[in-house]
C-alpha cells in the first residue's frame, strides 16, 4: 500500500505505484471548471481514478 504521500508528490514522481493490472500508475493534473484536479491513471489500461490507491 502507499505510504503518506501527498497526491502532488506521486504527481512529480518521487514514488513509483503499479496498478493490479500490472502498469505503473501516474497522476496527472486536469483543470476542469475552474479548478485544478488530480487524476490518477494506469498506464496498461488506461483507467483513471482520483486517487491512486483506488487503483491498487
């Protein structure tokens, strides 16, 4: 499991996730409506999430 890193960290690259599908997770930042959302996303698949532990 991810230890307590914040969602901008992972989003620079100081730790490296893998998803249950075997690809690594990235998060990437999204500006929708105004405001600035991080995505988290499998590289493999292509499905997102809001946070990357959803996609462990």
């Amino acid at each position: 499991m991810a230890g307590p890193i914040s969602k901008n960290a992972r989003r620079e690259g100081a730790q490296t996730l893998t998803s249950r599908w075997g690809g690594t997770i990235k998060m990437k930042s999204v500006f929708e409506k105004g405001k600035m959302k991080h995505v988290a996303y499998c590289e493999k698949t292509g499905n997102t999430a809001r946070k990357a532990k959803d996609l462990m």
